[in-house]
C-alpha cells in the first residue's frame, strides 16, 4: 500500500524513515539536517563509526544503510543518497535505485511501514514532477513488503506525487 501525506518525517511513527543524506552521512540541510537534529547524537554516532569502518569514503549515490533513530519515534533510519539533477546528463536510474536500495534495506530490517521524503527534489535541484514519477514508479515496480508513506514537506510536492500515483 502506498499513501501520500503532507507533514513532517521526523514526526513519522513507522518501523524505518528514509533519510535523503549526502554521502558523508554526517548531517547536512534540509531532511538530512532535521532528522539528525530530531532524532539526536546517535545517528550521528553510528554513521561515523560507519564511516570509521565499511564507508570510509562515505555511501555512494543510489546505495542505503540503515541507524538507530535515536530519539525520533521510528525505529530505524535508512539513509540513501539521491543524485543530483543535472540536465545533460541522465541520472534517473541512480534516484530510481535509491527507492530500491532503500526497500530492500527495509526489508532485511522486517520494517513492515516505511516513511520516504521526495529524495533528490530539494537542494539537489531535480525537477519535482519526474521526481515523483520515478519514486511512485519504483516503489510499484519493487512491490515493497512494506506499507509506503510518502511524506511530503509541502503541498506543491504532495500534489506532484499525488499526481504521479
């Protein structure tokens, strides 16, 4: 099942929300910004001790790996890196796989419910109409174990994937 709410991920009670990093898994802005803030100093604990280990280089665009959520009411988060927009050259497949990597991260975790943010739609610069369609269209073609939120920060974005459904 797929559902399309506008609201605030951090507030999210679900098994895992998707966090939208950058590759140093070190906090940034946006969504980044405010589920390290909300969720407290142990996500960022253990993203630096997976930086000290098995991403030393930090997480590639389109892979997923999940934290505790610390102090958010979710029980895991599973932080993705979505490319950013560029117009000559064809990323999509690299944002497709970051749903994909995302669910199946989920999967081995047994979350049954899912909150995503629209990955690579802020800051990263990439258009919102095909955003959503390539989301909405990659969480149907992977048919997720899991219930799917998307939480959407505003209503231009909600009605985008709403539109995308």
């Amino acid at each position: 099942m797929i559902t399309f709410v506008r609201g605030d991920i951090t507030t999210m009670r679900v098994d895992a929300i998707v966090n939208a990093a950058n590759n140093s898994l070190l906090g940034g802005g946006g969504i980044d910004g405010a589920i390290h803030r909300a969720g407290g100093p142990e996500i960022l604990a253990e993203c630096r001790k997976l930086r000290d280990t098995v991403l030393p280089h930090g997480l590639p665009t389109g892979e997923a790996v999940a934290t505790t959520a610390g102090r958010l009411p979710a029980k895991h988060v599973i932080h993705t890196v979505g490319p950013v927009w560029d117009p000559n050259e064809d990323r999509s497949e690299l944002l497709a796989s970051a749903y994909r990597n995302s669910l199946r991260v989920a999967d081995e975790l047994g979350a049954a419910t899912v909150a995503f943010p629209a990955i690579s739609a802020g800051v990263y610069g990439w258009p919102l109409a095909d955003a959503a369609r390539i989301a909405v269209r990659t969480v149907r073609e992977v048919d997720p174990p899991a219930d799917v939120t998307f939480v959407l920060f505003s209503q231009q974005t909600l009605d985008a994937f709403r539109s995308a459904e």
